[in-house]
C-alpha cells in the first residue's frame, strides 16, 4: 500500500513543478539601473609641465599625467623599444636614456618612477 501512494504523490509533485515553471515569479526582478560611468580623479587630469629631457618623446605643452603616459607607450611601441624576450622591460633609445637617467634597460614600473621627475 505504501508503494501506491508514493508513486501517486510523484506525479503531483512533478506536476506543480511545471506550473511553478510555467508561472512567472511573484518576486519579478525590476529592470537594472544603469551605473553611473566613474569621475576620473582631478589629480589624474591636471596638466602637467614637461620637463626638457621628456619634451622630445610626448611635446612641449602640459599634459596631464595619463596622456603622457599614453604618448610615451605610443613612442616606445613605434620605435620598438619593448624588450622582444622580457616585455616587462625597456630598451632605451638616446631620447628615452636622458629621461631614465643613462640607463640602458629600465623596467615598466621603473620606468614610471623615473618619468615622474620630470613632470611638475
């Protein structure tokens, strides 16, 4: 007897599944708001002035910080600078030697300390 009512109780239950399935939910999900874009940081987009030995590679106008990083990338990419076996690392050209203080090979995050100098 306890089989029968096992196996009546399995098709009930299956069934409300469905219908639950079927049904949207009573908690619907409201439509997402759009997060507002991120304010850069004003430090970030102070112009800078560039100091002589920088002027050749990103310009003699003050930039902000993050556009001098962009022209300096830009001209280490065009004068493929960027060490082939560790990328981390760069080649300096004569240009690049007077901004990172003779040095032949500076690293990236080395590379940024050393260009800070230069920039007021």
């Amino acid at each position: 007897m306890a089989t029968k009512k096992a196996k009546k109780k399995a098709p009930a239950k299956a069934k409300a599944r469905a219908k639950s399935k079927a049904k949207p939910s009573a908690r619907a999900k409201a439509p997402k708001a759009k997060k507002a874009k991120r304010k850069p940081n004003a430090a970030f987009m102070k112009p800078l002035s560039i100091g002589s030995a920088l002027q050749p590679i990103v310009g003699n106008k003050p930039l902000p910080r993050t556009e001098v990083t962009k022209r300096l990338w830009a001209y280490i990419k065009k004068n493929k600078l960027q060490d082939a076996k560790e990328r981390r690392n760069i080649n300096a050209d004569d240009n690049l030697k007077k901004v990172f203080n003779g040095k032949k090979t500076v690293s990236m995050f080395e590379m940024t300390k050393l260009v800070s100098k230069h920039l007021s």
